[in-house]
C-alpha cells in the first residue's frame, strides 16, 4: 500500500512532467487517508509542497458512493473487452476504439441491480440518513 508521501511524489511528478503547463489540475479521489493536503507538506519542503497544492483542484468522491464500483466495473469491462490482449499503435487508434466500444455499450439499455433494499439501507446506513424532527 502506498503512504501519503509516495502518493504525494506520484502526483508532484504528474504535476512537474505531464501537466507541468497546466495553471490548474482537477483531481478526483477517493476519500483514503493518503489522498490530502498534508501529505504534500510531509514529503516536501514547504514552498515547494505550497506551490504544488496550489495548482491542485481536489474533488472527493463520496463517502458511501456506490456508483464508484459502477465506474470501476465500467473501466474493467472497457479493459477486458476493448483493449486487453491487442496491440493498438497510436493515441488515435485507442481512441477509436475505446468510442466504437462505448457506442456499442451504450446502445443496449443497462442497469444496476442493486442489492439493498431500501428499508434495508435505512437500517444499516442510519448514521448517513438525515434526522428529521417533528
């Protein structure tokens, strides 16, 4: 597993290579404990760890967002289906590909089946659910 001052070198590396010309960079993560603010200041001196966080947009995932394993089982589809095992030679080709695949599975209606019911979720998921008084 990774700690909060690789991930913090990860992303200065991103933000110093490929989007070093970027005034801003939106990121999107989950909520894990290494994915802060701080961590740049654990691994860097300050001005340069200001400098960084000061180019970064974060955006949270929530909490208890579901659609997160929806997303990820959308990208493992995309993986196993459009890409794994062929050799595909250029930025354009891949995507091509990735489009032909996305209209294709897009064209047949889908859904999630969800397994909780909602009296179910209300009970488990209570400290979530607002308190409504009367």
């Amino acid at each position: 597993m990774k700690t909060k001052v690789d991930w913090a070198i990860e992303m200065a590396a991103l933000l110093e290579g490929r989007y070093a010309d970027c005034e801003k960079v939106i990121v999107v993560c989950d909520n894990l404990n290494t994915h802060t603010i701080g961590a740049f200041y654990e691994a860097f001196e300050p001005a340069r760890a200001r400098a960084l966080v000061s180019r970064i947009e974060f955006h949270y995932t929530p909490k208890h967002g579901s659609w997160l394993n929806i997303a990820e089982n959308e990208l493992s589809c995309l993986t196993s289906q459009c890409v794994s095992g062929r050799r595909i030679g250029s930025e354009e080709e891949l995507r091509e590909q990735a489009t032909a695949w996305y209209d294709e599975i897009n064209s047949t209606q889908r859904g999630v089946d969800w397994q909780m019911k909602i009296d179910d979720a209300r009970i488990k998921l209570d400290s979530i659910y607002p308190k409504i008084k009367m």
